[in-house]
C-alpha cells in the first residue's frame, strides 16, 4: 500500500503524451487541447482605433466650435486630414484620422445652429487605441496545451486560426465486473443491483475530453475477464475495469492482469475511499486502473487519478486546478491511517460543508456535493476556519 | 441607464419558463437540466449487504474458531444460516445470510490446518450496509432543474431511470453587426477588423448548454438589419446582436428592435465593460440582447445576464454559483460611478489577482483569466485579503 501523492506521481510519470492530434474547424474547438503555438498574424489594434463615438480632433482645440469636414463610420478609410478647429464625426472602431490626436465623447458635445460642434468638458483622455498596443504581428497568443475556452475562440478569430491543431481525444475502454450487476434497463433481483458504475465512469470520461468505450458487464470468470482485458488493450489508450479488485476470492482481476501483459504498477493506495485501486501500463503507451466496485470509491479514484492522466495524455497543462476555501464546519473522524476524500458543499458565504455520506456505496451523498476535500494521513479533524483545498466536482 | 442588479431582475422576471422537454437516454443526459423529479423505484441497499470481503459470522462468536459452512459471492443467494461457531465466506456486496450479525474481515483472519477460520482481533464493527439504509423505495432522489454531472447519472442508472425527461436546449440566434468586421477566415483590409464577437458568443452559448444559431454579419443599413432582426425572432428563443447599440450615427439597432415589435426594457446599464446592452422581449416568448461590439464587454454581459437568462429558461435551479475569495493583490480604480467587472487570476495559494487588462477591446486579458471579479459602484479599491465573489469562467 503506498501514499496517494506516490501513486499520483507514478501514474503521471508513466504517462507519455504520444497521442496524435487532428486540425478541426475553431469553431469546434470548445473544450478541446491545444495542441500548438498559436501567434497572432496582424497588430492589434491593426490602426489607431477610436474607442468612442464623438469627434476626431486635435486636443489642443476642444476648447473651440469645430466644423465637421467628414463622417466616418467603422470600417472605412479616412479621406480628410483633420486641421485646425476640424473634426470629423467618428463611430467606435473606425480608424482616427490623419491630424485627430483625440476624439471627444458625442455624450458631451452639443451641437451649434451652424451645424458645427462644442465641446461642454474642459479636458478629454485621448480615447484612442493605439496601434499593436494589445498585440503585435508574430507575437505568440495563446499556448499549447491549453484548454479551449471561449474567449480563447475568440482570440483565434481575431487572428485568423480558423483550423487549430488539437490533440485526439483519448481512447478509454470501460469494462465492468461483478456477477451482482444487471444493467439500469432492468430490474434487478433479491441478490442484484443495477450497474451505475459503468453509466458514471463514462460520463466522467465524457466530461474529462475523452472517448468513453462501454464493454458491458464482464462475466466473473478469468476466461471471460482476460477475454475482454486482450481485447480492451488493443481498442484504447486507457482501461478502466469496476469491481474485482478487492481481497474477495473471486477478485482475480491482478492476476489476469498481469497474464495480458500489464505491468502493474501498484495494487492499493493509503486513501479512503478507493484503497483497492491498482494501476498498470501495457506496451508503454496503454493504462489500465482496477477500480473499486463501489461506484463513490470509483468516482473518487477516477477525478484524483485517471482525469490528470487523461489531461497529460492530451499534453494539457495545467492540469485541473484545487482552489483553497475555509471550512464552515468541524469534520472529525475516527481512523487516520488513510488519506481521506469526502463530499463538501460550498456555502453562499464562501465556507465549506461536509455532507451527509455513509461510505462508499453511498453515490447520493455525492448529489448535492460541490467538491472533494481530502484529510491527511494522522490527521482526524478539519477545523472551523481551517484552509481546505477544494476540488470542484 | 439602470444599476446592473435592475438589469439583472428586469431579465430573470422576464424569463418565463416555456421550454418544451424531451426525453434521452440517461447516458446522454450529461449537461442537460432535469426537467422532473426522480424517485427511486428500489431500496438501497436492496438487502442487508456486506462492505467488506470477509466472513459473515455471529459477533458473540468471534472468539471462537468458526466453521465456514458456505462460499457466498456477490450476486448469490444464501443458502444456509448461520449458526454458533459457524461462518459463511463472503465477499463485498454480497447477501448478509441468515443468522449472522456481522462480517469480520479476510485482513484479520487465520485459517487453521482444519480449515476452520479464526480472528485476530478482539472487536469488529458490524461491516453491514443495512437494507435501505441509504434510499427507501419511492424517496425522491434527483429534483428537478439539476443540472445533470456524472454523479446523478450514476443515481439514474442505480434507480432505473433510463430516459429522464430533460428541457430542450433553447435556440440562441447570433447577429454580428459592424460594416468594418470580416469573417475568420478572411485577411482584413486595413480599416477592417476579424469577427471575433460571433464565434466566441457561440462557444458561449454551447458552453451555457443552449444551441448557438449563427446568422453572420449583416450588413449596416435598417433594411438588412429590420430583415435579419426579424426573422431571428421567429427562429430563436434568444437573440444575441452584436455592435450598433452605442451613440454613433449608424448605431440605429434599437429603433430596428422597436420596429419589429420588440419591447425594450433598458438601453444601458451603469457597468464597465458592457455599459450600451440592451435588452427587450417579443411576445413575452422570445428575449433579444443588443450587446456591446467589443468582444469583452460582450463576453462579460453574456456571463452575467444572458447565461443565467439561458439557465432560467431551461428551469435550471441553483444558478451559477459565485466563490468568495481573498485579494492577493490590491485593485484600483480612477472612476467609480459604474460597477467594474474585471479579469483574475486565482493563485495556487488560493489568492485573486487582478490579470493586466487595456480595456473592452482587449480580448488576450481573458486568455489566462480563471474568472471575473466585481467591483461596486463608489467603491475604487478593492484592499488586499478582502474578500471578492468570483464568477468562474
């Protein structure tokens, strides 16, 4: 049994990024990787652009009436040069004239009966945006590795990447066992309960920018189970097996494992919930997890472990962020030999709540929950006001 | 001109809640909302259940060397009692059977050389999960408006609720107004700029779970506008348009909306950026927003009004979520008479940091943003540890 930050460490350094990537139209590229270095091929602004509606003109003459030589809407070419006591009419976006060192704000402008213009302030910022001051041709605007966001959709537009590179999502095979499941369309039996494990996992692969892989419910025999491990391993970049995993004598899924030829990395973690993970490679570009049957354990051990690997896979950096929030509450608990995860809401005050759970079978006290908070090893009480990291759910 | 909290009411108490609903297969349901109420359809667990792997035995014999009388795994029925000294080899997930009060665990046994079973320990907990400790049949597990996340999918499965019923996505209508813009994929003459409004307001409206509905860049004149305008509004739930809403002279959108037969109910709001938003509503069915041509203050408004308007529409209940946290840093500002939204940065040590930010028009402030900060009206400093809501972004 190792601590979790070994195991996280051992599945991050087993993971090599040798995914292979795909040009999609921008537009398509929401939550995507960014897969290359994105440079910007124009300034911006391309001119200096007026940040206002009112009149281009020189500073040194807002204090005079100023005759209008031009009107000028966005998106079309001066033609005067603005001269002494000349303005020229000027819409938001559109390029400041030749001479214009300002443009006053039409809000504080009144209009004269000869048809010129007055300023009614005594002083004006220039209102101008300046020339590349935002961005300059050839400057890098956004980076490999990114997760594409909608202002990052933006910001492709602006410069013109219509088919960026991203990387392809990965592959994850999902197989569960356990001879007690019957899929949700059915009604299970007195000894039955239905399968919420598989329809979980592959939701979160779903949310993870992967591509969930179903393999239905696995027979509890090792023909069967080294039947679908073979051929999982050769359909995905990544195998999640439910159930099997534990101290049960029908729990042969290590052994069979290791007959496919995975190189199992290590077989149970110091945490609750989720002990019984294991964690092996195959062939160096293929990982398999053995996830507990229970489907908060494998909820749990799929956010802490198989999503950071499933973002290194797509070279995404950084990886899912934990954000520090105080607890609203005490937590305590009994044992301490494990590293603890439990399900928190986060309070409109901006506190943290441990909700009702009764262990790991227990997927509705996750219904409500906001995040996890993990409790170190020793350690057996969260304190009010104490500092927690939250990883949002 | 209104105070945002104004605006942010007139557009909730104008979302009436006539979306149509449809049902889809739970493993598709992911990022819909939950458009009725789930209850469970069993007990859970279904039977007194064992939480570990071990044996199933009479606590008051746990001193003793017990007799394993059965081999009983997960999805079987119990065909013996347990009796005095006797004991059934159980696996986790399996039937409690008849007799035994608790399941000590495989870690903390010995087999003697008669294959009788002996504990090393001198006190167990009981390691049952007890029937329908967790959820009795007909509770109500999942409410209506939720969200759905992984989680709920796995409580759907678990319960049998393979096609819940969901709210359609509403149809959101874009319209990029502003003769100087050219598309993407274009090279921009020198007065011209690339649309970056329309694309990243559809990778919003994708991201707020609603269908975006591009109707690309209509030309500046009211007749083009009056015809876009208007057949927007038989097509859509929402209209979202883009640039004309400020003072200059071709900025004549809201007179085109009035002439459609939409009623507006404000024409700015006292914030930056995003001051010349416009909203209004058509037949009391359809809601159209004329936003800013600046793709911040576009970006921004539609966080703040237009996706929980989208979250309305579809029942969604809570809506988006704010997180307090500290200032890392300290935030300034010259003006004060509207209220600021501004760009951040959330450090590792859990810490807001205000991101460099030139204005409405500077789109790569947003690149690295974590999330969106505001500062209220008369107030010009936001001090260091002060606690701020964070939008998340």
């Amino acid at each position: 049994m190792i601590k979790f930050e070994e195991a996280f460490e051992i599945v991050q350094n087993a993971a090599k990024p040798t995914l292979k990537t795909e040009r999609v139209h921008f537009i398509d590229s929401l939550g995507r990787i960014l897969a290359e270095d994105i440079f910007s091929d124009i300034n911006m602004p391309p001119f200096n652009k007026s940040a206002m509606d009112g009149f281009a003109c020189r500073k040194q003459d807002i204090g005079n009436e100023l005759k209008i030589i031009e009107v000028l809407p966005a998106g079309s070419l001066p033609k005067n040069k603005v001269g002494e006591n000349q303005c020229v009419k000027i819409m938001t976006g559109a390029i400041i004239p030749e001479g214009a060192d300002c443009v006053i704000m039409v809000e504080y402008t009144d209009e004269m009966p000869d048809g010129n213009v007055q300023y009614t302030k005594k002083s004006t910022n220039s209102n101008i945006c300046y020339f590349a001051e935002d961005i300059k041709k050839g400057e890098l605007v956004l980076s490999k590795g990114l997760e594409i966001k909608p202002q990052h959709i933006a910001v492709m537009a602006s410069v013109g990447t219509v088919r960026p590179l991203v990387s392809l999502k990965p592959r994850v095979g999902i197989i569960s066992t356990g001879d007690e499941l019957v899929e949700p369309e059915r009604t299970p039996s007195l000894s039955q309960i239905r399968n919420s494990n598989g329809p979980q996992l592959a939701a979160q692969v779903v949310r993870s920018g992967a591509i969930p892989n179903y393999y239905g419910i696995t027979e509890d025999t090792r023909e069967a189970t080294f039947s679908v491990i073979t051929q999982a391993l050769n359909e995905n970049d990544v195998i999640l097996l439910t159930g099997g995993v534990s101290m049960g004598a029908f729990d042969f899924v290590p052994e069979i494992m290791i007959k496919t030829g995975v190189d199992i990395k290590f077989r149970s973690i110091a945490v609750q919930p989720g002990k019984p993970t294991i964690f092996g490679t195959f062939q160096n570009n293929t990982y398999i997890f053995g996830l507990p049957g229970n489907p908060v354990s494998s909820y749990t051990q799929f956010e802490l472990l198989v999503r950071p690997l499933i973002s290194r896979l797509m070279n995404n950096e950084p990886l899912h962020k934990t954000i520090k929030i105080p607890m609203g509450a005490e937590y305590t608990r009994r044992k301490s030999e494990r590293k603890s995860f439990i399900p928190i809401t986060i309070s409109a005050d901006g506190k943290v709540y441990p909700v009702e759970y009764h262990g790991s079978a227990h997927i509705h006290s996750y219904v409500l929950a906001d995040g996890i908070v993990s409790i170190e090893i020793g350690k057996e009480k969260l304190e009010i006001g104490e500092l927690v990291d939250v990883r949002q759910i």
